[in-house]
C-alpha cells in the first residue's frame, strides 16, 4: 500500500484531538484487525526523535493534520528539537494522534553508522519506543562541555545532502554547540540542487534577509509545505554565519541567504578561534552539558 495523504477517500475520520483538529487515517491501516506499525529510531531536529508514533502522524495521516502538526508555531518553541520528546509540541501531537489510533504492536530499529541494526525493540508501540529511544539518546549523543567559534558539520554525504533543503538537518545540528555570533561550515554535496521549483525554494524567495523571511514564517496563520525547513534554517542564520561548501554556484548559495565557502582550511585561518568537526553531521548530535 502506498499510502496518499491528499487522498481523503482512501481515509477514515478517526476523531478529533485535544484542540479540535480531525485526524484522518489511511482506512486499510485503521480497519485491520491487527495494526503494526515499523520503522527505525533516530534524533530528530524538531520531533525529538523518529520511528514509534510517527509512522501514524505523519505517515498514515491526512495532508492537513502534517501540516497542523508542522505549523509556525509548533516549530518555533525551544523544546521542538533533537531529543525531545516531553514538553516538545510537536512531539506531543504526533503521540496524541497515535493515541486516538492506538496500533497493537510496534517494531523499530536503532541503526549504527555503518545503517546496520544495532539494537529492535518490539511490543507495545509508547513503552517499546521510549525504551527504544533512550537507548538512541544514550548512543547517538554527545555531551560537550562549552560553545563553539566554529563548527564544521556534513549531512552524512549523499544520498543525505543530495539538496540544500536535506542540509538544514546539518546545519540543525552545529546550531546546537555553535556561540552566538559564531561560525557554521557545512559541507554539503547538494547534486540535486535546492531542489529548484520546491516550496522550500520558493519560500527562500520572499525576502533578502534570514530574519525578515524567519518574521514572515512565524507570522503565517496558514501552513505551507516545507515552510518548516526555512523556519528553521532562518533561526540558525540569526544566530550564526552560515557558509555552504557545495557544488552549488555563489549565485545559488547566495539567493539561499548563506554564504558561499570556496575552502574550508581557507576559511578557518580567516575566522579563527576554537572549532569543533561533525564528520557524520546529524548522525551524532552534540549538546552543550549545563550546570
């Protein structure tokens, strides 16, 4: 089954949530006698972290609870990031609509960097998936002591950073140990382009500053797809210089609002000051360990 969240007529209304919004569930899913749900764990950079109850929301949902669930503001608390999961909004609503489908069994992965499996957690689908992603906290994590001038991060090279859109993931992940006012170096193939003609790209367009586009997002009482990405994207730039190193040209990278690298040993000996490499960019996140 290929499920199609535009499709509404393959759906089934299974309720409303807490704040009134009408979930809808892929019917062949909702209505089988025995309801499995599959995936693989891993942070995520603004649901906390993969597999358990998003293979239902978003995975057999409607187009429009998606996007309820990545709206503007959801997106823009500080707990909608890496390894959250309470007080995360997003992460909140996701389970609350897995609740209201209440799956009988999960099975999901923990996934080494080589993406051999490391570890299946199989049984109820909220226990075993806590249990599972503890155990993704534990390994795929890693505490640092202080900020830094400059991180030079990847998105885990192709088929991950085959676009620029993939590379906000990398980008999500230096943010996190960077200082304010620092340096964010991804190294990003970006084959694929932008992707041009995406929404994502379409949305970098209206405006010529990170902060006036991230003030146009947050102001959108309507979702749009994608819009999540350059939220993101525009808060990290706010806080730090965002240079591409890429087969994109300056032009691209520049209408994108980052700053083209055409060097990174170049660019450090420019910059200088302590710097900190993730080779595997978003397949170990760090944090900064507070008293």
């Amino acid at each position: 089954i290929q499920h199609d969240s535009f499709d509404y007529d393959t759906m089934t209304f299974v309720g409303n949530m807490s704040d009134g919004h009408p979930l809808y569930i892929n019917s062949r899913f909702y209505n089988s006698d025995l309801k499995i749900v599959t995936g693989f764990i891993e942070p995520h950079f603004f649901a906390g972290f993969s597999g358990g109850p998003k293979a239902i929301l978003p995975g057999l949902c409607d187009i429009n609870t998606i996007m309820h669930n990545h709206n503007a503001e959801r997106i823009a608390s500080d707990k909608a990031t890496w390894a959250i999961t309470e007080g995360n909004p997003v992460w909140e609503n996701i389970r609350e609509g897995a609740r209201l489908v209440n799956p009988d069994f999960l099975i999901n992965v923990a996934l080494n960097t080589e993406d051999k499996i490391s570890a299946v957690f199989a049984g109820s689908w909220e226990d075993t998936h806590r249990k599972g992603y503890l155990f993704v906290k534990q390994h795929a994590m890693q505490k640092v002591t202080q900020p830094y001038d400059i991180v030079i991060t990847t998105n885990s090279g192709y088929p991950l950073d085959m676009n620029l859109y993939q590379a906000v993931k990398g980008m999500s992940t230096a943010a996190q140990i960077v200082k304010d006012g620092g340096t964010i170096i991804i190294a990003a193939e970006c084959s694929e382009g932008i992707p041009y003609g995406s929404h994502y790209h379409q949305i970098l367009k209206r405006a010529t500053t990170p902060s006036e586009l991230f003030d146009l997002i947050s102001k959108n009482t309507e979702t749009e797809p994608e819009q999540w990405q350059v939220q993101i994207q525009t808060r990290i730039q706010k806080r730090a210089d965002v240079y591409l190193y890429s087969n994109l040209s300056d032009k691209e990278v520049e209408e994108a609002m980052l700053k083209p690298c055409h060097g990174i040993e170049k660019l450090l000996k420019e910059k200088g000051g302590i710097v900190a490499v993730l080779p595997k960019g978003p397949q170990t996140i760090p944090y900064i360990e507070r008293d």
